[in-house]
C-alpha cells in the first residue's frame, strides 16, 4: 500500500473516532469495553499513520494540553450539553492513545540514534 493510502486511513481513523465519541457521548448505553477498545485502536491508528516526524513535537504538545484540560472544559461545556463530561472522556482515551504510540515512537527514535 502506498504512503498515501495509509495517511487516508489515518484522517478516516481520526473522523470515525470523532463521530464515535459523539456517538457514544449521546447514547452511554452502548458504551462498553469493547467500545473503549475501539476507539483506542482508532486513536493508535491516528497517531501511527497521521503524525510526521516533523509533527511529533507539537502533536504531544497539543495532546497532553489536551488531556490535562478535558475533566474542566467538559464541566464548563455540561451547562450547555449535559452528556458533554462524557463526550471528553472518551475523547481523551482516543487522543491519550495516539499521543502514546507517538511517544513510544519518538523515544524509540531518540534511542535508536545513540
């Protein structure tokens, strides 16, 4: 398979893990550990084919700031949508997935040049 190919799998990994989480945020009832596994697959997918080299360091950036803010933005956001605390939970196991496999691959990187 081409490179392109794989960074079109990649942006449709990144949209379907969006509407999942969405998805998922509206109807809790069919939230269940194989969801959760879903959607951290989804998220390593993202983070394997659509970071670069070039990318890693302001997609951890905007990950762990991410990750760190979710639990307040979705209180802030819960007086306007109630399933809101949810929605960024979810949100964060499928970032928190990516940044991780991209983080492993950087430090294997960094070490392997040594």
């Amino acid at each position: 398979m081409k490179k392109r190919n794989f960074e079109k799998i990649g942006v449709w990994a990144f949209y379907i893990g969006l509407v999942i989480t969405i998805l998922l945020a509206l109807f809790q009832n069919a939230l269940t550990s194989g969801t959760l596994v879903l959607i951290g697959i989804l998220g390593i997918l993202v983070g394997l084919l659509n970071v670069t080299a070039k990318e890693v360091q302001s997609y951890l950036i905007a990950a762990i700031a991410f990750v760190l803010s979710f639990t307040t933005l979705g209180e802030i956001v819960k007086a306007f949508w109630t399933k809101a605390p949810v929605f960024f939970n979810l949100l964060a196991v499928f970032i928190a997935s990516g940044a991780a496999i991209v983080a492993l691959k950087e430090i294997y990187a960094i070490t392997k040049e040594k």
